[in-house]
C-alpha cells in the first residue's frame, strides 16, 4: 500500500501534525484541542465493519480506565458524519469520532491507504503535542490493550509485573 499522498507517517518523538476534524456531533477538534493530556487517536477503515466494530468497542470497554488516568480518546476515519454517528450509537462508544471525509487528516498522518480509507493505526499523543508512540496492526482488538498498556498500566506501581511495552505483531 501507498502513504497518504507522498505523506511519510510520523513516528515516536515527532510533532503530531496540524489538523482540524468535524466529529459526528458537528464539533470540531484540532491538535491544539488535544494538548494537556495524553490522547489516543486512532485511525480506522470504515464505521461499522467488523474490525472496526471490534476495534472501537475495545476502546470504549477500557474507556473508563483511559478516563481515570486522564487519557482522552478519539477515532477517526474518512465516512461521513452521519455514518459516524450511527455506528457510535450502534456501539455505544463514550468517546468523538472524527469524519475525515476530506482525507486531509488521514492524509497527514500517513495513513491514507490505495482504496482511500485510512488503514488501522493508532497514534499515543503525548500531552506536549508529540507523538509518544505508534500501533501498526492489522489486529483490531489489540489496539486498546496496548494503548492502556503504554499510557495508563504501565505508570502504576504495579506495572512492573504488567507485559512490556512494544508494537504488537500484525
């Protein structure tokens, strides 16, 4: 698959880049919205497929724990507001989901696959608007423990006997 664009993906230590966003309830969100606290953005293909389904709500079901250790959550990909919408609701997600319809977003994180939806890749923001690390799988239930795993489990007292840190196998 080809980048977004000629765009070369970000990577760990860089900037997250510039964006403006419409969620399903017609909010906008920027990356200077997200300064101040951890943020998981994560890029998926199309609302309300069966990994994305899968996906979405692993993020929702370990919501609370992401919340509690200050960590904001976002999804994007590139349907429509409406269709962002209906699969929030379908999947009872507690959290804003990003139309990219534009593609301008997916498109500067690299992400933009060849049949113009944005592949599955999970961005660990950092509060000081770096990125902290990257998730590149194809395996959409993994993307939520290994986010908890970086930004939440691993700062407690306990993490010490929690599994390592590191990019997933695909």
């Amino acid at each position: 698959m080809t980048e977004g664009r000629g765009t070369t993906p970000p990577r760990a230590g860089d900037p997250v880049p510039a964006f403006a966003g419409a969620t399903d309830s017609g909010l906008t969100i920027t990356n200077s919205d997200l300064l101040g606290r951890p943020t998981v953005l994560f890029f998926y293909p199309k609302a309300g497929s069966p990994g994305c389904s899968l996906e979405s709500r692993e993020f929702a079901r370990h919501h609370a724990e992401f919340e509690a250790a200050g960590v904001r959550v976002v999804g994007v990909s590139v349907d429509p507001a409406e269709s962002q919408r209906r699969f929030r609701e379908e999947c009872e997600l507690p959290f804003d989901l990003i139309a990219d319809v534009g593609r301008e977003i997916s498109s500067r994180f690299g992400v933009l696959g060849a049949l113009g939806m944005a592949r599955r890749t999970t961005f660990l923001l950092g509060p000081d608007g770096r990125i902290l690390d990257v998730i590149h799988s194809w395996r959409p239930g993994r993307h939520a423990d290994f986010a908890l795993d970086r930004l939440v489990r691993k700062s407690r007292p306990d993490a010490a006997s929690s599994p390592s840190s590191g990019t997933p196998p695909p």
